[in-house]
C-alpha cells in the first residue's frame, strides 16, 4: 500500500498516542505536541473528525457480526420512545447536546453500544460535560458546557441557545462530570434494547 515513510503504519489498528476513540479524535483534531503530526483544528466540524476516526478504524476492521435486533423497530424506539434526536444527530438531522451517531456503527461494537445505553457515566468526554453558573444580574444558566477557558466560559441550555460569561461575573458556577443521558435499562425490555443496538449499529460509513 502507498504511503510515507515518517510516520506509524496506520492499517495496524494499533495507535501510540492514543488506543481510544475520543484520544484519536483529540489527536487529529489538536495533533502531538513537538511532533510533525498537526492537528486538523477545532474550527472542523466534529463529524468530519469522527469521520477519520471511523476511516482510520476501517483500516484494520474485522469482519461485521450478527445482531439480533430489528434495526426498523429499532428506528422506531430511537425517535420515538427512546426521545433520543432531542439530543443526539444524525446525518444532520437531530439535537446537539449529545455525540453525532452517523456512524456510530464504525465506532462502536453491539457489546459498547448496549453498554453505552444502560451506563451512560462510565465513559463520558469532556466534550459532554454540563454546567451551571449564576451571573452576578441574578441570571441562571445550565446546559452543556461547549468551552470553558481561563477567564470565559460559554454554555449551550436546552433551546440551543448559546451563552458566553467572563468567569469574573459569575456569582456562581457547578460542572457536573456525569453524562446527561438516562440510563435506559428500566425503560426498554431486553428485546427493545436488541433492536435499538441493532439499529445503532447499523449506522455505518460501510452500509448507507
């Protein structure tokens, strides 16, 4: 295969940097300090990162595995029960305050996803943290935190709308770590759970 010669073999599937998703997408996004690999930058789009991410994942994929669900049910209880476009996009289409899941399927196995849906806090990137502060006018504001620097920080609520405060006017700020996701083990039977897997799965650079 072509390719140059300064830098690590990509198709291995193993990374040196970095052995998970979100640290290869910090890598191309932001690169290796004091190394020739520079990022892409942050004025990218996140799903054009996870999009590398994914191709670089394809290099050394293994062969796709069966699932039992009903990926057309399982559809249904994504925009439906689930409620999960309120937060979560796909092809463009959907909320922001969760990861885009276009192609959640090259990222993720069946195992992860179910394991995603029924402990959403066991991995949760900084990227989706929340956060609350009180401005010093007696303002309230809690949403997702989308940056937060030295001085500023800036907060996306509910209704998509996006707040930017100097930290010195803040009379109050609390950033919760956790995941804003539910947990869906008691809200789904297991069957429901197999079809939404298999939905998610199927959301594939590969297969639509």
């Amino acid at each position: 295969a072509g390719g140059g010669e300064r830098g690590p073999d990509l198709r291995t599937g193993t990374f040196q940097h970095s052995s998970s998703d979100a640290g290869l997408f910090a890598v191309i996004a932001d690169g290796i300090p004091n190394t020739e690999m520079v990022g892409i930058g942050r004025s990218r789009s996140e799903q054009s990162v996870w999009q590398l991410v994914a191709y670089l994942r394809s290099l050394n994929r293994q062969v796709r595995v069966e699932v039992a669900g009903n990926p057309s049910i399982g559809e249904e209880l994504y925009s439906g029960k689930g409620d999960c476009s309120s937060c979560h996009m796909i092809d463009g289409e959907g909320g922001r305050h969760g990861p885009d899941l276009s192609t959640i399927g090259d990222r993720r196995s069946p195992d992860q996803l179910l394991s995603d849906i029924l402990t959403p806090n066991e991995r949760v990137q900084q990227r989706w943290w929340t956060m609350r502060v009180v401005h010093q006018d007696g303002t309230e504001v809690e949403g997702l935190r989308m940056n937060e620097g030295t001085y500023s920080v800036r907060i996306l609520d509910v209704e998509d709308n996006l707040w930017s405060f100097l930290k010195r006017d803040l009379r109050q700020s609390e950033r919760t770590e956790t995941s804003s996701m539910p947990a869906y083990g008691e809200s789904f039977t297991s069957g429901e759970l197999e079809d939404l897997v298999a939905y998610l799965y199927g959301l594939s650079r590969g297969i639509r």
